[in-house]
C-alpha cells in the first residue's frame, strides 16, 4: 500500500461490488477481509430516491451497534486515497455519517453509520 492509499474504508453491502466500486473511484479498490465485532445488520427502507433509481433497490443494509463482542460483520477494507475517501462520502445516503470503528484485528478504520 503506497501513502496515496492510507485511508481505510469497512464496507459490508453495496461499496464492495466491484462496478460500484468502478464508478465511484475509476478502479476496482485493494481489499482486505475484515471483521467489525460489537455491530449487527439491519435492512431499513430507502427515502432517498437518488438511490433507489442508482442500485433499483428499495432497501439498504445498515449497521446496527450492540456492544457485544459475539455480533460481527463480515466485510472488507477498502484500501482508497482521500480524495476516493471523499468520492465515497458522496455515494453514500444522507443519512449516514462517516465514523472511526476498531476492527476486529485492531486496526482503524472509516465506515458509514
């Protein structure tokens, strides 16, 4: 991983399909498999018609904390410079925010609650 590529990114739904990851970052990511324990998922209606017409669905995966070191989602790393970081924040619905999580194996990482 070269310093251009310092942020990482856990994603467990949409951003770890590769034409997605195509049309947001002009490249399919490096990727690593990764664990966040302490989550769930959960499936929340879509509002936001801008997604709902990009991916023709009408649902989205969320994450859900529980505390619990028992639930975990499997995902990946996302291995993407700042300004893909930045390309992300725009694909993603309003009503997520990008937030620091521990993952499983220690390191740091972004992700969208």
């Amino acid at each position: 991983m070269t310093a251009d590529r310092d942020e990482l990114l856990f994603v467990y739904g949409a951003l770890r399909r590769p034409d997605l990851q195509l049309d947001t970052f002009g490249r399919r990511a490096a990727a690593t498999p990764a664990l966040l324990a302490g989550y769930t998922t959960d499936v929340v209606g879509i509002a936001d018609e801008r997604f709902g017409d990009r991916e023709g669905a009408t649902v989205q995966t969320v994450l859900r904390r529980t505390g619990h070191a028992r639930d975990k989602v499997v995902g990946e790393v996302l291995h993407l410079s700042l300004f893909e970081l930045e390309a992300a924040d725009e694909v993603q619905l309003a009503t997520f925010r990008r937030t620091r999580v521990r993952l499983s194996d220690g390191k740091e990482a972004w992700v969208y609650l």
